[in-house]
C-alpha cells in the first residue's frame, strides 16, 4: 500500500472532525500543524500491529485502499445525515 493513499485517507477522517473538535479546543487547533498531525497519524498507523495485520488479512492494494475510502466517505455521509449535530 503506498503511503500517499494512506495519507490522504487520514487527512479525510481528520477533516471530518476538525471543525467540531477546534471549536470545543480553540486554542490547540490554532497551535496543531495538520499537516504534521496527518504525518504522525499515519506513522503511527503503520507501525500499529493490529492494522498491518487487517491491511494483509485484507489483502489491500492500492486501489483497494481508494474503493475502501470511498465506501468509508458514503457511511460517514450517511451517519452525517441521519445524525446531525
């Protein structure tokens, strides 16, 4: 699995939540690099046991990762509207 894909999944799910959490903590989103956040994210993602051994049992590639991602988005979507905050 390339990293990029990885990166731009964990960037998605943080942005998803971004907002709400900067609102509730103002003053550590204004002092968190996102960008460093996402990095340390998906560093520590892929050293975590548990997801290497999910992403081999899955057998994810690529592009499998991309379709997963999609499919995640459509599920957050749908909680999104059947949840409204």
């Amino acid at each position: 699995m390339k990293t990029h894909n990885l990166r731009s999944l964990i960037s998605e799910k943080i942005d998803l939540r971004w907002s709400d959490w900067a609102e509730q903590h103002p003053n550590l989103a204004r002092a968190i690099d996102r960008i460093r956040l996402v990095e340390s994210a998906v560093d520590r993602l892929r050293e975590d046991p548990g997801f290497i051994k999910a992403m081999r049992e899955a057998g994810l590639d690529e592009a499998r990762l991309a379709l997963a991602a999609r499919i995640l988005d459509r599920a957050d979507q749908f909680i999104r509207d059947a949840l409204p905050i």
